[in-house]
C-alpha cells in the first residue's frame, strides 16, 4: 500500500530554535554575546530566505519552535501562519528533557503548548523534542496531551502508529535520521564537542540519494534543518537542490507534517487492523 493518498510524501521541516539552542545547553551561555549571535542568525536572517525560497517553489512546511523563542517573535510567527505554514511544539525553553524533572518536563510541555496555542490561534498538532531526547514519560505526555502526530525516533523509514503503554495509539510518528538532519554537516561552534563544517555538496549529495532510495521504496522522507544553519547562503542551496531533485519527480508531495500525517492515518490503521 502507498504511503499516503497524494504520492510520495517529502517533509521540509525546519527547528527554529534560535538563542535557545545554546541557552538550552547552558544557561550561562546566555551572557555570551557572540554564541547569542549564531541563533540570532536563525530569526534575522535564516528565516526570510527559507520563506522566500519556499514561496518561490509553493511549498507549505512545517517549523517546530520553542514557546520561549514564538514569545520573542510575535510577528514572525504570525507570518509564518500567514504564509500558509504549520508550527508545532518544541518544548519551551529547548532544556534537554533528560536533565528535566518530570515536574519540570511538564513544565515545558504546557508552557509552550499556551504560548503557541496563543500566538497562533490555534493548538499544535505535533510535537519534536529538543536535542532528540526522551525521557521515561515523554510518550505519556505526548498522549495525554493530545497530539496528533510526533517527529522523533530514528528507527524506521516509514511513518507507523506510536505504541505508547502497550497499546496502539492513533498518533502518527513520522521518523527521521541524524543524516537527514543539517547538524551533523554543518553546525559549528567553539563551545561544542565534534566540530563539523562540510562542504554543501556533502550534504546534497546525500540527501538526494537518501531520496532516491527511500522514493524507489515507496517511503516517506523527514528533512530536519535549522534556520540559522540551513538558512547560510551556501546551505540554502542545498535545500533549494533537494527541492528541485523531489520536483523532477511527478509522484512527489511536499507538504505539512500536519496534512501528510492526517493523510497516511487511515492508511497506518488499516494496515494494523489488517
């Protein structure tokens, strides 16, 4: 069976952490001014080109964003809904959830849930941890707080229903992989262990044959990248490469982790029942 209903599903899906992926780490980090700088670069700068290149190709994505960062940029927020784009939940703050209390986890699940359902009219639908952590009740909390959908694990290439307590669930996790990420390529900073600056081609080349590979098998794709990475003039190509490889291909759908989801329910249901 197809994945969804509309082709091959690709997700561009974009992490606007901003400051609070170095505060996140290390609150002290907050008092360096330069470090602040590389996530500023993410509001500033990263995110007019990403909207403007999505635009240019008519493509409708999906920015997960933490409520402390949607707190410091109302007005961007509101383009990014305008424009026709999903933001879903990102915890609050981007604390490493396995330094986290359950008490303080909770925290930052209903923090930023109110933040976002305020500044946006509506409550998000799905949910990415920060720095790729779980902890023992992060899946409860996913469930009890009512999500549709969630983009964390790494263990498959094909969307499934999540088990959460023993039991099926209707939410959709949509996978992804650390090589689908803009990270592991290109992120850089003197304060963090394993360094890494690769070329763009690096990355272009991978991704698409990550593409080819995963649409030869009728699977899905889950592109994670960050603003104020992806969103540097050279990286920027690499997205812009990606996009125009996926379009080349006439079964192709780029869209929202939200409609995609909502598309390949159904289908994930049917296949357990079956």
């Amino acid at each position: 069976m197809p994945t969804t209903s509309k082709g091959f599903p690709l997700m561009l899906t974009f992490d606007l952490d901003a400051e609070t992926m170095w505060t996140g780490r290390d609150p002290a980090n907050a008092q360096r001014p330069i470090l602040m700088s590389q996530g500023a670069y993410g509001w500033k700068v990263g995110m007019p080109r990403i909207l403007k290149l999505l635009e240019r190709y008519g493509i409708h994505s999906t920015f997960f964003v933490p409520g402390e960062v949607a707190e410091k940029h109302p007005e961007l927020m509101r383009e990014v809904i305008d424009r026709g784009h999903e933001v879903a939940h990102h915890s609050y703050s981007h604390r490493w959830i396995v330094g986290l209390t359950p008490e303080e986890e909770r925290e930052e699940m209903e923090k930023g849930l109110e933040v976002l359902t305020r500044l946006t009219g509506s409550r998000p639908r799905g949910w990415r941890s920060p720095a790729a952590e779980f902890s023992a009740i992060t899946l409860d909390l996913i469930k009890e707080y009512g999500f549709d959908y969630s983009s964390n694990f790494f263990d498959d290439d094909s969307p499934y229903l999540l088990e959460i307590g023993g039991q099926r669930t209707d939410i959709v996790e949509l996978p992804f992989r650390w090589v689908l990420d803009d990270a592991p390529f290109f992120q850089y900073s003197i304060t963090l262990p394993g360094r890494t600056l690769q070329a763009p081609s690096a990355a272009l080349e991978a991704w698409k044959s990550e593409f080819d590979v995963l649409h030869a098998e009728d699977r899905m794709m889950m592109v994670g990248m960050h603003p104020q990475i992806i969103g540097q003039p050279s990286r920027l190509k690499v997205l812009e490469g990606l996009i125009e490889h996926a379009l080349a291909h006439s079964d192709v759908w780029i869209d929202r982790c939200d409609r995609i989801s909502d598309d390949m329910r159904p289908r994930l249901q049917a296949a357990v029942a079956a």
